[in-house]
C-alpha cells in the first residue's frame, strides 16, 4: 500500500477512450514518491516460470491495441513522464510499464523494515483468514489507488481480481493484492518478481519496462492466498482472451 501519508511516515520511520500508443521504457526510479532507487534490470533471483498453457507472444498480440479508459495517463515513477494509459475491452484491462517490488503485508525473512526502509505491515486486501498478504510467496499485482484519472473497482477489479503478468517470454498469474499511489503504475510483490526471473530486492530490483498486466474483469482467485487457485483461473480466461490459441503444451 503505496499512498503518500504512509510512505512519508514509514519514512521518516526508518530514517528517524481513444487509441493510444504504450509509452516508451521509463525511467530508472522506485514508484515511491521521493526516492529513486536504481534496478537491477538485468539480474534475476532464480528460474523463470512460465505458467498455464498460453503463450507470452498470444496474450501480447491482443494487448497492441490500446482503447483508452482512464482519464490521464500514469507516471512509473517519481520524477518520470506521465505516458502509461490504462486500457480496456470487454473483459479485461491492461497496461504495459515497469516492476516495482512490494514487499508488504506479512513480515517474512525477505520483506521486513530491515530489507525494505518502507515496509508496511499491511496490504488493502486480506487473506481468507483476514491476515495480510505475504508478499515473499504470494504474486500478487499492485493497481492505482482511486482517483478521478482512473478507479479500478468501477471497471471489475478488486482485491483477488485475476491478472497475467508477462515479462519477455514469460507468463505468470497473480491477484490484485494492494493499491498504491493514485498517480504512479507498475508494481507487484516480491513473489512476483522472483517468479519471473526479475530480482525482487525491494530496495534495487525491479524492472525498468516492458512488463504488461492483464486484468480480468469480475474473476476472482479464491481464495486470494492460492495461487493454484489464481493459475487454474488465469489460464482459462487466458484462452479465452486469446482467442483459443493453440496451448503449449505446458500443464496449467
């Protein structure tokens, strides 16, 4: 949860519908309002996954089409352009930008105040058993806060919302976790980005582009904690969205 009261106490804490085209790679700069924090686009903290049964180039050649729906565009980071649409059909949403890593919610041996200067004990959405999400084993998404550019739960998206993130050749399922600040775009959790090759290190890793996020309007992983739940979902409505390509042969 990235809004600005709570990133300037957490802090001050550690230190004391038009056509549109996808912008262009951001810049190298942590979503968090105030501090730059350079990544490292090239390492990669493990394997890379690619899940269910269809491919990163199908579900990207229905995503080069933008129809604008929010009412500005987004900025990746801090001190970067606002050139991010969010975009629409039917039944999804997407948009292509940067990784940013959340590390909050669950305090882990990998997310914690000692790892992240930002840490927060808390994401907006909760497990079944209404604790917070652990961000070291779960892929969850980070979306806008609400606002008047862009609300999410106006257009089907909300906490367990099912999303395909891919990352080069990559593909892998997730769920809508937390929000963050209402004018920046491209984050998710550390389970994410470890998930698909990209070093999760919340204070350096990242991704500084090329990263696309779908969402699919009024489906939901349940619950929001599994992510079996999240690929047996994901890779149905996958299918479908692409158009009934043809599989990978990959089990889902």
């Amino acid at each position: 949860m990235r809004n600005g009261t709570a990133v300037l106490v957490a802090a001050l804490g550690a230190a004391l519908l038009a056509p549109a085209a996808f912008p262009a790679s951001a810049q190298q700069l942590s979503s968090r309002p105030g501090v730059k924090s350079p990544r490292n686009t090239a390492g990669s903290a493990g394997p890379a996954l690619h899940e269910g049964s269809v491919r990163a180039a199908d579900l990207l050649a229905h995503t080069q089409k933008c129809r604008q729906i929010s009412k500005g565009k987004y900025r990746t980071d801090g001190d970067a352009r606002a050139d991010v649409p969010v975009c629409g059909t039917r039944d999804t949403v997407f948009w292509k930008a940067d990784m940013d890593i959340d590390c909050d919610g669950q305090r882990t041996k990998a997310c914690n105040r000692r790892t992240d200067p930002l840490f927060l004990h808390a994401t907006t959405y909760q497990q079944s058993d209404g604790r917070h999400l652990n961000a070291e084993r779960l892929p969850y998404v980070v979306v806008p806060g609400p606002s008047r550019r862009w609300n999410h739960a106006a257009h089907g998206i909300t906490g367990g919302t099912v999303a395909a993130v891919v990352h080069r050749d990559q593909v892998l399922y997730a769920v809508v976790g937390d929000t963050g600040p209402a004018d920046l775009i491209g984050e998710a959790s550390y389970a994410a980005a470890r998930a698909l090759g990209i070093s999760p290190d919340p204070r350096t890793g990242g991704a500084a582009s090329d990263v696309t996020y779908i969402f699919f309007k009024g489906h939901k992983a349940a619950p929001i904690e599994s992510h079996r739940a999240a690929v047996a979902r994901g890779d149905a409505l996958a299918r479908q969205f692409a158009g009934g390509v043809r599989a990978t042969g990959r089990p889902g």
